[in-house]
C-alpha cells in the first residue's frame, strides 16, 4: 500500500466502475467550468442536475424514491478520492452536505409522506438541500442555538412559528430545503430542540449574504434568516422536542465525511507534490533526490497510509452501523489536522509556484484550513476523546 492508493480489497470492482463514471463526469462537466464557478462563489443549479442524471447523487436512497438503493459509503469515499485529484474540492463539499447529512436525516426521520415530497428531488439535484445548525453565537455549541419556534395553536397539528437566524450554512444560496435545528422548549434542556424542513419560498425565509471564505470558494455558503416563518406540522421532522438527540446521533456520520475528504485532499496533495519534486531540477538533479525532501516524502507518505488504515477501517464500521462518536471524533480531529500538515508541507516543496492559484495546491492549501473548524472543532473532538476516556478509567 502507498499513499493515495487503498489497502488491497478496500474497494470491489462496482467500486471502481462507479470510479470511472465520477472520473470522467468531473473531467467533462466539472473541471473545465471550475475557475468560473470559484470566481462565481457558486455552482450552478445546472452541475446538481448534471450529476443527478449521471447517478452519482442520492446513492443511498431507496429505489421507490428514485435512488440506487446502496448505502454502501465507499462510494461516497470514491467520489471525494476523484473529487480531491481533480482539485475540484469546492464542488465535492456541497454534494457531501447532501449526500452524507442531510438524505441520511430524511432516510431516518421522514414519514413516507415527506420523502415523497422530498427525496425524488434531492435524487435528481433539481432539489438542494441544507441543514441550519450554526448561527452568530452557536457554533460548535449545540446547545446555545437560539432560534426558536412555538406552535400557533394547542391542536396537534398547528402550525409552528420560526423565528431566528443561521449561519455558515452550505448550500444556504442554492437551498430549496433546509433542515433547521431550533429550541422549542428553552426549560426542557437537550429535550427542548426539534428539526423543521423549511422549505424555499415560505414566506419569512430570507437569505443573507454570501459569504466570502478563506477557502471553498466554490462552495455557496450563506446567512439565513427567519422572521416569523410559518412552518406545518407535516414539516416537522420525527418528533418535537427530540432534536438534540437526533443531531448527537448523526454527527458521526457528519464527521466521518469531513475525515474522508480530509484524507483523500491531503493524498491528493502530497501526490502533486511527489511528482512535482522529481519534475523539478535544481542544484544539478532533480530536487526529490535531495536527502531533505526525500525525508520530508518520507514522513508524509508514512503519516497518509497509517491513516489511511484507520480511515477505512471507521468507514467499514459506518456501513455496518457500529462506528462510534469517540472513532468518529478520532478520524475527525486527526485526519483533519493531518491534512493541514500535509498540504502545508506540499506546498513548501513547490516553492513560489506553490503560491500560484494556477497550481492545485494552491487551492489545497486554501481549502483545507476549515477543515480543523466545521463539524465540531478539534478541540471538541479531543474533549469528546477525554471524556469517554475518564469515564473508562472511573469504570
């Protein structure tokens, strides 16, 4: 095994001709309209329908909804690997919002109804979709979210009045369906949040600004706002007052996303790197002979494959249903911190080019500082360690 390369039986060979689908639909449709894009801060309504149509959205979705009815995540792990090579990271992130969050809540939660209304759509990419946890004083804080709701009426079936506002929401521009986190009960403790669907045009649901990242420039994220939204009862979704519960139990599958795309960005940029050096002449002989730079070679490529083992081992156990918060937490923080250094390196041994937006890693480089920040931060992640930890040694 080699960095940027799977452990052997990883993958099936369903696996890797699903890979030449995603390889050549980025080459085709991705790729050469990816500077644009970036500069747009957007991808367009277009590249989701584009990718609908090729079967690479809503894998895990059963077929009466239109999906492929294969929830296996390795090929989800296919797609950020070709995503990552292609440098085109930006597109890969909001399709990860969709594909690994926000369907996995409407497979879990909806009623048959809601995913006849919702789950077509997200299958075809004529539907995008978001989830709204974040706002200006809760990030990592789950708990402090202040958007609120509360039910116009005592009848079961009253409408819900929303009020409030989110942000760093991906796909928040694009968004026809959002998943909103909010407290319905401020003295009910973790039992006092629920998750509605608002969806695009309900009156008081605005959008703010786009938001200008360091990095991701691709990737649409956005303010949103909620000024009295009036949402159904059947948009509620699973049960009021069960939200929190419903958020712990599916930020693994969350955190599990951000490490594979973590990996495979930082195998991608190492891989550039790699070549680069021996492509390279310098001081009379091509700067990878340099006794520094193989060094360096050395320890990134030692660093992505023991990864890379743990990587996929969480993967194996996110399909079987038995990765838990503290593994996920693991692969999260460490990948995550991982890439930061990988790319960091990789860029060092480009020298000025490395500094060049015409260079991948360039972009790598940029897009990997977030990594380390969403979907629970890296000291969250190793707080989440330590405890399950005291509480082992209590035992």
């Amino acid at each position: 095994m080699s960095a940027a390369s799977p452990s052997d039986g990883f993958y099936s060979e369903d696996h890797e001709a699903f890979r030449e689908v995603v390889r050549e639909f980025l080459a085709r449709t991705v790729v050469p309209h990816y500077a644009q894009w970036e500069e747009d801060h957007l991808v367009p309504r277009e590249a989701w329908i584009a990718a609908g149509e090729a079967g690479l959205t809503g894998l895990a979705v059963p077929e009466e909804y239109g999906g492929a009815d294969e929830p296996d995540y390795r090929y989800r792990m296919v797609f950020a690997e070709e995503s990552a090579r292609a440098a085109t990271t930006s597109f890969g992130a909001g399709f990860g919002v969709q594909d690994d969050i926000v369907i996995p809540y409407l497979l879990d939660l909806a009623t048959d109804e809601q995913k006849q209304r919702w789950l077509p759509g997200a299958v075809t990419g004529e539907t995008i979709t978001a989830i709204a946890m974040s706002e200006p004083g809760a990030g990592s804080d789950v708990q402090g979210i202040r958007t609120s709701a509360v039910r116009d009426g005592d009848a079961p079936d009253a409408d819900w009045i929303l009020t409030g506002q989110k942000t760093f929401i991906t796909n928040g521009i694009h968004a026809d369906l959002v998943i909103v986190a909010v407290r319905t009960d401020p003295d009910a403790g973790s039992h006092g949040y629920s998750l509605f669907v608002v969806e695009r045009g309900m009156p008081g649901f605005e959008r703010g600004r786009k938001l200008d990242k360091v990095g991701l420039h691709g990737q649409d994220t956005a303010e949103l706002f909620f000024d009295d939204v009036r949402v159904p009862a059947a948009n509620v979704l699973g049960e009021p007052g069960k939200g929190f519960g419903y958020l712990m139990e599916r930020l693994p599958r969350e955190r599990m996303s951000i490490a594979v795309s973590a990996l495979v960005a930082a195998e991608a940029a190492y891989g550039w790197a790699r070549d680069y050096v021996f492509e390279r002449h310098a001081f009379g002989g091509a700067i990878g002979d340099l006794q520094t730079v193989r060094f360096t070679l050395a320890e990134l490529e030692t660093e992505l494959d023991v990864t890379r083992a743990f990587i996929e081992r969480c993967v194996l156990r996110l399909n079987d249903d038995t990765l838990t918060t503290v593994e996920a937490s693991k692969a999260k923080w460490w990948a995550s911190e991982l890439q930061l250094r990988v790319t960091t390196r990789a860029l060092q041994l480009f020298g000025g080019y490395g500094f060049m937006e015409e260079y991948p890693i360039a972009k790598a480089f940029r897009d990997s500082r977030i990594q380390t920040i969403y979907g629970g931060t890296t000291e969250i992640m190793k707080e989440i360690i330590g405890r399950d930890i005291a509480k082992r040694a209590r035992r």
